[in-house]
C-alpha cells in the first residue's frame, strides 16, 4: 500500500523542489515553479488533494505583488477615450466583459472567488451570491451570451446564476454545458459547440477553436467526465471536459481568447490579423507556448491573462498569483522581441482597443 503511493507521494515534493522567492519592486512574491513537463503519470487524486494542501501551507506565507511595479504596462481609459471600438473589461482570473456599442459578450465570469482551503480539502463549494452582485454592478445591460472557455470552478461556476440574472445564452463545450444545466441553468438557453463550430449572435462572430490545459502537479487538474447525475457539489466536480479557443469578431476588430493549454496546441495558422490576443499564463505549461502562441497570432496587443491570485476576493485588488511568473514571461517575450504590445488590465477599469 505504501509503495503505491510513493510516485504521487514524490511527484508532490519534486514539484515544490523548485520553490524560490524573488523581489518584485520591493515586494516579496512566493513563486512556484512547478515540475509540470516532468512524465509523473501516476498522480492520482489523493496525490493532487497533499499538494493542493502543501500549496496551502506555502501560500499563507506569500506576499503577492500587484500592478503597480507595471504600471507601465497599464491600460484603461481616460474620461476623453473615444468609446466608438471594442471596450474590453478585465473581470478577474480569465473573466472579461466584451461591449461594442450595445451589445455585450462576457467570457468566463467568475466573481465568487472560493477560498482555497474549501478546494484542497474537498468541501462543498456554491456561488457567492452578494460577490456576484457586487461584481455585476460594474458590466453593463444587454449581455447576448456568455462564452466558456471549460468546465472548471473558475470559469463556470458563477454561470447559470448569471445567467438566470440577466437571461444571457451560454456558449461552452458538451462538458461544461452539461455540469451549467446540473447547476440550474435552462437547457433552452444552453448552446454546445467544439472545435471547428462558428455561432454568430446579433453582430458576434464566435469561432471554435481546439484547445489545452495546463497541468498542475504533473496532471491536468479535475479531468475526465462528470461524475454521476446530480449537480456539481465540490471542486472536483467542475471537471475541465473539452477546453476550447475562441475567435471573436465585431465590426471588424478581432479578440482571441483562451485561457492557456500547452505547446502540443496552438492557434491555428490561418488565424490573422488579430486586434487582441487574451492568453492564459498561469502556469508553467502555458508561459512555454506564450511566445509560440504569440508568434502564431501577430496580435496588435496581447494580455496574458489567468495571472491573479483567484483565491482572493475581487474586493482585495489584483495580486499575481504564487503560481506565477510574469517577470520571467517579461523577459521571454522582450528576447524574443514578439510581435505586439504587451499590456495588463486591472479589475473593473475599462479599455477600448484600438485597432491599428
């Protein structure tokens, strides 16, 4: 029995090996880099639960920066930008609020932010109705639909309440459709698509896109397919199913979104002229495709996305994540003189993309 455990027992502690702290304007910033890449198969559930709970342990001892030793990199608008292109809001984690004139597109929108002590140990998790409501105070009327990149906590959970809210469609995968109807969302509002799909709502172009996910602990998190009948109850539960891509287009401007994956996937090749390019770079897995997804894509602006800490709540402020690295994903992408402007978003302020 104890042998057994052994390989998901050492690929916990070699993934915590690597654990080194760093200065980031002053400000001390616990950053794990995980062994991802390493071929540790063999980590099963009770495995990922041990070092979701080292993680834990490591966390509570983290500082994490924020935004203002890149205030450089700081977009928004100013009460004189013209309003008359995409407004992008950034919403937290890999969330975003898309508006062109009257009509609204959210991505992802996850405001609940579940404590990260409720996921490691498995409890029963919902969505935080007075966070939701204070979020939604800040988008906009006239959502059309609400698109979802995959199953997990952090983009679905919140969904079907939102929906309820505001009457909004949802556009997601078989799998993450299924787990936003278990939770209360109305089948007739529900829309499945995968790779290679195109759904146009109103003036929206959405096209599907194949995509991955990034692996934590060795493994991708939450895998597999919904277990049994009912509604999702724990963490565990919001499995990741298929991860899809977008493209998304509106009057003549292009935002592709995801929100991260691996270097075994990219964008396709006949994808261009992008306005802007929203890439996950949470993780160790998804910073190694950046420059090649950004390569790919030649977007005018690119925001790596998916960076802050999403155990926090949004009331808090931005904090980089413990799992992050945007100083090393900096230095990458300067070598490596990508295409683009390179920019970050802080929560609720409003930025209208400018196309070149």
């Amino acid at each position: 029995m104890v042998r057994a455990k052994w390989p998901a027992r050492l690929c916990t502690l070699r993934s915590f090996q690597s654990l080194k702290v760093h200065k980031t304007g002053g400000i001390r910033q616990a950053n794990l880099q995980l062994a991802a890449r390493q071929p540790f198969d063999r980590l099963d559930c009770k495995g990922l639960k041990g070092a979701l709970l080292l993680f834990l342990g490591f966390s509570a001892h983290a500082f994490g920066a924020g935004l203002s030793s890149y205030s450089q990199l700081v977009v928004n608008d100013s009460v004189t930008t013209p309003r008359n292109g995409v407004r992008v809001t950034y919403l937290g984690t890999n969330g975003f609020e898309l508006r062109s004139g009257n009509h609204v597109l959210l991505v992802d929108p996850y405001f609940s932010r579940i404590n990260l002590s409720r996921i490691a140990l498995g409890a029963t998790i919902e969505p935080d109705l007075q966070r939701i409501d204070d979020a939604m105070k800040h988008l906009g009327s006239g959502v059309d639909a609400i698109v979802v990149t995959h199953g997990h906590f952090d983009h679905l959970l919140d969904v079907p309440v939102i929906m309820q809210k505001i009457g909004a469609r949802l556009i997601a995968s078989r799998v993450a459709v299924s787990l936003a109807e278990r939770a209360g969302a109305s089948a007739s509002r529900c829309e499945i698509v995968m790779a290679g799909n195109i759904r146009r709502i109103g003036p929206w172009k959405i096209s599907a896109f194949a995509a991955t996910h990034d692996r934590l602990f060795c493994c991708v998190p939450f895998a597999g397919e919904p277990h049994g009948d009912g509604p999702p109850r724990r963490a565990a539960d919001w499995v990741c199913g298929e991860p899809l891509a977008y493209l998304i287009e509106i009057n003549g401007a292009h935002v592709y979104v995801d929100s991260g994956g691996t270097s075994a996937v990219l964008p396709p090749a006949n994808i261009t002229s992008v306005d802007l390019a929203i890439l996950g770079a949470a993780l160790p897995d998804s910073r190694a495709r950046f420059s090649a997804t950004v390569q790919r894509l030649r977007p005018s602006y690119v925001f790596p996305s998916h960076q802050d800490n999403f155990f926090r709540p949004l009331s808090a402020g931005f904090a980089f994540g413990p799992l992050t690295d945007f100083p090393r994903l900096l230095r990458d992408c300067k070598k490596a003189q990508l295409p683009g402007r390179l920019i970050l978003l802080d929560y609720f302020r409003p930025w209208t993309l400018r196309r070149n």
